[in-house]
C-alpha cells in the first residue's frame, strides 16, 4: 500500500523484513505487496492442508518469530534497534586495546596508524594483530632477527655462496636494468671503491630486484628458506601452513599472487646524501596481496662518497617522524635500514590525481593509460609528500625499518622505500 495507508513501511532493509514478517507472526493477511501469507491454509480442491511455503517468507517469518512476541506490535524504531557501526575512533580504539591486551606488549606510532608490536616472541600477538588488520592498519613486528640463523644473511656470506648466479640488476638514479653476474653487487655492497660507475662518473645506486623469488628462492636456498619460514612474524597469519592465511590454502583452480619469498637487496646511503631525497630503491606502488617485509640484514659502506652512520642518522631525523621512533633512532642498539612512506588504500586516487597534476607541471606527457602508481613511476620526495598534504590533505606515513622489524602492510596500501 501507498505510504500514507501504512505506517509501518520499513524505512531500511532490516524494517521492512522485521515489520512484514511480524505480521505474518501475528496472523495478519495484510502483509503488503511486498510478501504474501506464509502460508496458505486450504487447497483448489477444498481439502485441509499446506502448500509448499514460499522460502523467503518462511525464513523472514521462522527468525523473528523469537523476536517478536505475539502480544507486542511489531513496530521497530530503526534508530533504536539498528546499532550503528563504531567510528574510526583511534582514541576508543586504544583504550580498548590496553584493557583487553595488557599482556602483549605494543605501542602505537605514526599518530596511532600503525601497530608497533614489541615482543615478537608473545604468543598472544596474533589477537591484538587480528584487531588491527581488519582496519586494513600496517603492523610492525621488532626483534625478528633474533631468532634468525644471522651468519646466512651477511653479504658476504651470500655472495660466497652464489656470486656466480647471473640476475637483473637496477641503477635506480637512472632506471636502466643489466643482467651481470651478482657477485658484483654484493662486493659493492659495503665497499664502495668495488662499485659500478656510470657514465658521469657518479657511483651507481644498484638495487638487485627481486632475486631469488618464490619457488628458485626455496629451491636455490634451502637452508635460508627454512630459516625464513621458522622465523616468521605472527605465524598464524604468515606462515604457508597459518590456520588464517587464506591465500595459502586456495584450491588449485584459483590463479594465486605470488606469495614469493622474495630477496630484495638495495644500496641505500647514497639516497641519503642526495639533495632532496628524491631518489628511492622502490617507487611507488601498490601489491596485490597483504605483504610481510623482514629487514634481514643492514650494511654499513665504507668509503668516498658515502654517509657515515652518524650522517645517515642526521639525515633520518630530517624526516616527519614518531617519537618512539625518533626514540630508537637514538638507541644505539637499534641499527636503520629503511625508510617507508606509507599511504592507505582510500587515498590511492587522489594520490595518482597528485601526481598527474605534477607530472603536467614538469612537461611531462600525461597520457591517459598510463597510471603513475601501477607504473612506479615516481619517488615522492619531501616536497611533493608536503603538497600532498597541503592541497590533497593526504597525510603521509614514515616509518624507519630497523633490523629485524617485520613491517605488515595489507593488500591496496602505497608504499615507497
């Protein structure tokens, strides 16, 4: 019936079903267009009996009928019986978490966006962690190196085993790619008379990418793979064999991302002393998959033309940073080795608008099946992640990768390192 004949018209969904199939639960033969009677009580041939019910009406009826009791109208006040999702309170969401995790140790950094946990030996760590990434949050997990087999990480260690091996290499100060035998990048690696020279006679920025990957990472290095998989943060979730890693356990008929592991190995001081740090080892991008990041191994160079630790430290304090995390930078026991830029997934296009916008300011051309973010493309230095901020209201999130820290980012968020 119009409106205006019935007043018990739902206003939502839930109204509507609750309304209707209260008056089926009371007898009423007035249920509106929307649903016949449940059920009909005679047959064309005049014998007592029932029909086959319709299904939706019978589900609608059999549920609120232990809601709604006989002798009550069926009326529902939506504000009152409709509880309205929580707001995105990072207040709440906190005091929240201190009663009910105050045996996990953890803090919270970058104005409360991400969950720094600070035992990763906590069994409990998974319940706090779950809280967290339903809000598709970023985790960091410090100390991962602790349980680590460390010798099998070391440069030299991995260029002793496998120096020979032939891979893509990267200059990232001018985005050219050679394939060459690996064991130059790692003599490079903290010797920086070892490394290559580029045509202006500028040292070479190297980045070897992505090597090993997946199934040659695990078949090339066993002992390394095992002492990975053994150390993985939050096993639940990370590990292959993770009761909650859905990604691992999809039947074979589904096309999978590449669930690697991956061996990303970079020389990062020289980004550091560059003038405006507009320069990055990776761009910035988006995975298709949630993604676990262990720093496994951090060098220091030695050499012309390279920061000192105490440089390195001075420039990473140039950054927007936490206080806790300005805090470890302080700590002598801590050692850096990357800096994160983190960006949640709800701003991914006002961040590709961004960086057309620039793009069309340094004459660039634009063209519309180029997309900045799938293309990585771009390293966001200072200034830009500043405009970003002052015209788009895009904050962004810093983080500094010690050694050992897992750092958890889901699926669709940007990063660039």
């Amino acid at each position: 019936p119009p409106p205006s004949q019935n007043n018990e018209q739902g206003s939502t969904l839930r109204d509507l079903l609750t309304t209707t199939a209260g008056k089926l639960r009371l007898g009423s033969t007035d249920a509106g267009i929307a649903f016949a009677p449940v059920y009909s009580t005679g047959t064309a041939s005049g014998k007592s009996g029932r029909t086959m019910p319709n299904i939706l009406d019978d589900i609608i009826a059999s549920v609120v009928e232990n809601k709604i009791p006989p002798n009550k109208a069926p009326k529902i006040n939506a504000k009152t019986e409709i509880k309205e999702e929580p707001k995105d309170d990072k207040k709440s969401i906190q005091d929240d978490c201190s009663k009910r995790y105050s045996d996990i140790q953890y803090s919270w950094i970058c104005d409360k966006h991400v969950l720094w946990l600070r035992d990763h030996k906590n069994t409990n760590n998974w319940k706090l962690f779950k809280e967290c990434w339903k809000q598709g949050r970023p985790v960091l997990v410090s100390g991962m190196h602790k349980k680590m087999n460390f010798s099998l990480w070391k440069a030299e260690s991995i260029s002793l085993d496998f120096g020979n091996q032939q891979a893509d290499i990267l200059n990232c100060k001018d985005s050219i790619i050679s394939n060459t035998n690996v064991k130059e990048f790692w003599d490079g690696f903290e010797d920086v008379s070892k490394r290559q020279k580029v045509k202006n006679g500028e040292t070479a920025l190297l980045k070897l990418k992505d090597w090993p990957s997946g199934e040659d990472f695990k078949t090339m290095m066993p002992a390394r793979y095992e002492d990975l998989l053994k150390s993985l943060p939050l096993p639940e979730y990370c590990s292959p064999e993770g009761k909650l890693n859905l990604a691992s356990h999809l039947p074979g008929f589904f096309v999978r991302p590449d669930l690697g592991p991956r061996l990303c190995s970079a020389y990062g001081e020289c980004v550091a002393a560059t003038k405006d740090h507009d320069i990055g080892t990776t761009n910035l991008h988006i995975e298709v998959s949630d993604v676990v990041n262990i720093l496994v191994y951090v060098g220091i160079a030695k050499g012309n033309g390279v920061l000192s630790k105490s440089g390195v430290l001075k420039k990473l304090e140039e950054e927007d940073l936490d206080d806790l995390l300005r805090k470890r930078l302080k700590d002598s026991s801590e050692l850096p080795g990357a800096l994160w830029h983190i960006y949640a997934g709800k701003d991914a296009d006002k961040i590709r608008e961004f960086l057309q916008k620039i793009a069309k300011e340094q004459g660039l051309e634009v063209l519309p099946e180029h997309d900045p973010i799938r293309d990585q493309s771009w390293y966001v230095n200072k200034k830009l992640r500043q405009r970003l901020f002052e015209e788009y209201g895009v904050k962004t999130c810093t983080v500094i990768q010690f050694l050992g820290d897992a750092i958890i980012l889901p699926a669709g968020a940007l990063h660039q390192v």
